[in-house]
C-alpha cells in the first residue's frame, strides 16, 4: 500500500521490513493515552484470566503470566516491528474458539481432558502463526479473501455473533451470569456511549460527553465497578506488594518445550485448520478496517508520512503468534492487528495535529508500553481488578456479538445472501468450523450462483 506523498516518515531504526522505535527517543510520551491504557488495557488484558483458568485449569497466578507475555508480544508491535496499528486479539474468534474447546473435550474441560485442550488450542496458535506468514510473504490472503464470496464472510462474522451471544446468555460457563447487574450496567453505558444515534448527535454539542465517549470501554467498566463494590456483588480479597508472575510454572504447564506437554500430534493441526482459516479471515477483515481508520487520519496530518504494508503486518502478526505459542502454548484469542476501539481513540486526537499528538507511534506506544505490561506485578492492582475480570471479558465478548451481528447484516445485499449468512453463522456457532465453511460453501453455490465468487473478486477490485 501506498505512503502519504507529503511529509516525513516516524523516525526509527530500520531492520529488515521492520522499523524499531524507541520510547522517549523516537516518540514521547502521550499522558492522556498512557492513563488510558493504565485504566481500560490493563483490565482488559486481564480479561484473558478467565479463559485460561476455565478451559485450561491454570492457577490465576500462571494465567497471569501468560496475560504478561501476550501483553509485551502485543507492545512489540508499534515499538519493535513498527506498525502503526493499534494491535490486539481477534476478538471474534474468542466464542467461537471456545466453542471448538468445549467440542474437544465433550462439553467440559476436566483433567482428564486438559492436556488434550492445551494441545488443541496450541497447535491452533501454531497454526495460525503459519498461515500469517505464508499468506503474507505470498500475497495469497488477499487472492483468497477477496474471492470468498461475500454471503460467506459475513456468514462467518454472523457465526461469531451467534457465539459470543450463546456463551453469555445460554452457555454454563456464562461469565455474564456471574455479576448480572455489573455486566448489564457496563454493556448498557458501552452500547449507548458507542453506538446510540441520539448520543452521538449529542457529542456534536457536548464535548465533555464526546471526551467521555473517547474513552472506550473504560466508562462503562468503572461505572460497574463502583457498583459491585458498592453492592458487593463480587467479592475482593485486597493484596499488598510486588510479585513477580511464575513463569518458570507457565513454561512448564503450557510451553510444547516442556517435557510435560510436549508438542500437539499432527492430527490436530488438521482438526484445527477450518477455525484457523476463519480466524484468518477475520483477522484480515480487522486490517482493511484499520487502514481506513488510518488513512483517514492521515489527510490531516500531512507532516507524517504513515507506512500501510500489509507484508509487514502479517509477518508481524505470525511471528508474535509463533513467540507466543512455543513459551506461552496455547493462546485462544489469537494475536491480531486491530483493537478498533482503541484504534479508534487514537487516530481522533492524531487529527487534532502535531501540538495534540506529535507521532501517532507515540499514542499508540503510550497506551501499550506504559499501560500494559508492569502494572501485573502489582499486587494491588491484579488483586483490585481479580473480581471484576468476569465482567470485563462478558462486555468483551458481548460488544464483539452486537458489533459482530450489525456488520454482518449490512455486508449482505438481498434475501439469498442474508440466508446463506444465517445458515453458515448457525452451522459455524452450533455444530463447527468444517461444517459451518462446507455448508456455506454448497449453499452459496446452489442459491446465488458461480458469481459470487466473481462478484466478491470485483467488489474488491474497486474498493
């Protein structure tokens, strides 16, 4: 992708494809999204605890490990390979991987079917490393993703809707269930400050409730936690001083390395391989959202020249996944490109220029190196947002539902698409990924014709 003609280019240290940059050398540091990232990153990456503790029995001081590596993994995306994305999980993947565990192991995760998770989950994390890299340096993803029909994409992200929908109100592992009110608060604020029509033509006249709104999930979160404090609907167990998380433990339980797990056998690399190539496609749908983000802050900032190579960000993505799955083992919710709400909140104050934020490296490494990655090793801190992690992933995975459910009915076009979505996204969130890609696959054929395929092609072209 093309750079910016006018302007110059961040400064750092060119290696290879890659660009390093280097707190308070190459960019400062920008206060109002460092205390962001300390507010609404830090939970947020906590948020993950609950999925290793559940589906992978980990203690949550070993979950907490894992949550620091994925964390500085995360963090080496602006500041060692240099994109200027605001990185995260794919989100969407995170029901419908879910999904696949509790298939794998029969409904519920119990020791006897740990290892075989752990396994699952890890060759998954593996898997998706390769197909970043091979998609990346071939330029096969964008052939493939331009050809899958149109009726199947949003089948896939109607699938993930669907999932994420069944885990928080039907699923028994619900963590929606675990503190209702608190859940129902934070997603209620989230959903009117994000997406309500009548707010958002307030924020035109209110600028306190358009900072407000800026923020993210972070209103909607501390709203909650001060009524579950106040109400007591979950419970603290407030803890003092530093400790360092057990990663000697974490390599020993999670990594393939390890003489206790090992590497996952090859048969499960096929049995993970249709929920991969959805993921990808989700992931690749996360960076064409966040080059429109960036290029349209980029015409208001014409004194810094932003570099879009989709190369880059796939070997980026591969590599991080690859790190993580040979310390860390299995990470479900995949390393990504895109957090869009962050993403989001950094390029609207970027537009505000130069004096407001002077790189947008420096936004967007603020948020991650200052918010993420040291506040684990506070006690105080982990023990203060431990209660609260159930509700910080239900509104993780019930904002990814609604945004999920809404674009999905906006890609299709007429009634045939709309049912080849609904039956793909049914077929992907209640029986699998195989099922869900072969059933989408004969349904697209049979009801819109060999044209979709070559619709899906030029869409593309002139997009």
């Amino acid at each position: 992708m093309s750079q910016e003609e006018s302007g110059s280019a961040p400064a750092g240290i060119p290696w290879g494809p890659f660009t390093l940059r280097i707190p308070f050398v190459h960019f400062r540091l920008e206060w109002p999204e460092f205390i962001q990232g300390v507010i609404v990153a830090g939970a947020t990456g906590l948020a993950l605890v609950p999925i290793m503790h559940d589906y992978f029995l980990l203690s949550f001081e070993v979950a907490l490990a894992v949550v620091v590596i994925q964390s500085l993994l995360i963090s080496l995306a602006p500041l060692v390979f240099g994109d200027p994305y605001c990185h995260g999980w794919v989100t969407p993947s995170i029901p419908l991987v879910i999904g696949m565990i509790l298939t794998l192991a029969g409904g519920k995760v119990t020791p006897d079917t740990a290892l075989l998770v752990i396994h699952a989950v890890t060759a998954f994390t593996l898997l998706n490393a390769v197909i970043f890299l091979v998609m990346g340096i071939s330029g096969l993803g964008k052939f493939i993703v331009e050809r899958t029909p149109v009726a199947l994409k949003a089948g896939i992200i109607f699938g993930a809707s669907v999932a994420a929908f069944h885990q928080e109100f039907y699923s028994a592992r619900s963590y929606f269930a675990r503190a209702p009110i608190s859940c129902g608060i934070a997603m209620s604020i989230c959903l009117l400050l994000m997406f309500s029509e009548p707010i958002n033509r307030l924020k035109q006249k209110k600028r306190w409730l358009a900072i407000l709104a800026g923020l993210g999930l972070a209103p909607g979160f501390i709203i909650a936690f001060i009524y579950a404090w106040i109400s007591q609907e979950v419970k603290w167990n407030f803890q003092t001083g530093i400790e360092v998380p057990p990663f000697g433990l974490m390599w020993e339980q999670l990594s393939p390395f390890s003489s206790k797990i090992g590497f996952p056998e090859w048969g499960l690399y096929l049995t993970v391989l249709p929920m991969s190539v959805i993921v990808y496609i989700l992931a690749f749908g996360d960076m064409i959202t966040g080059d429109v983000l960036i290029k349209d802050a980029a015409k208001y900032r014409p004194d810094e020249k932003i570099d879009l190579n989709p190369t880059r960000t796939h070997l980026n993505m591969g590599i991080r996944n690859a790190i993580h799955g040979l310390i860390a083992g299995p990470f479900p919710t995949t390393h990504g490109c895109l957090w869009t709400g962050v993403q989001v909140v950094v390029t609207h104050r970027y537009k505000q220029g130069k004096d407001s934020m002077e790189s947008i490296f420096g936004g967007i490494g603020a948020y991650y190196l200052w918010g993420i990655p040291f506040l684990f090793f506070l006690n105080p801190v982990t023990s203060l947002l431990k209660p609260m992690l159930p509700v910080a992933l239900s509104l993780t995975i019930l904002l990814t539902g609604y945004a999920c459910g809404y674009v999905s009915i906006a890609m299709t076009k007429n009634s045939e698409e709309r049912g080849v979505m609904m039956a793909t996204g049914a077929a992907l969130a209640f029986l699998g990924a195989w099922q869900a890609i072969v059933i989408g696959l004969i349904m697209t054929i049979a009801l819109i014709g060999p044209d979709a395929f070559r619709v899906a092609k030029d869409e593309a072209d002139g997009s």
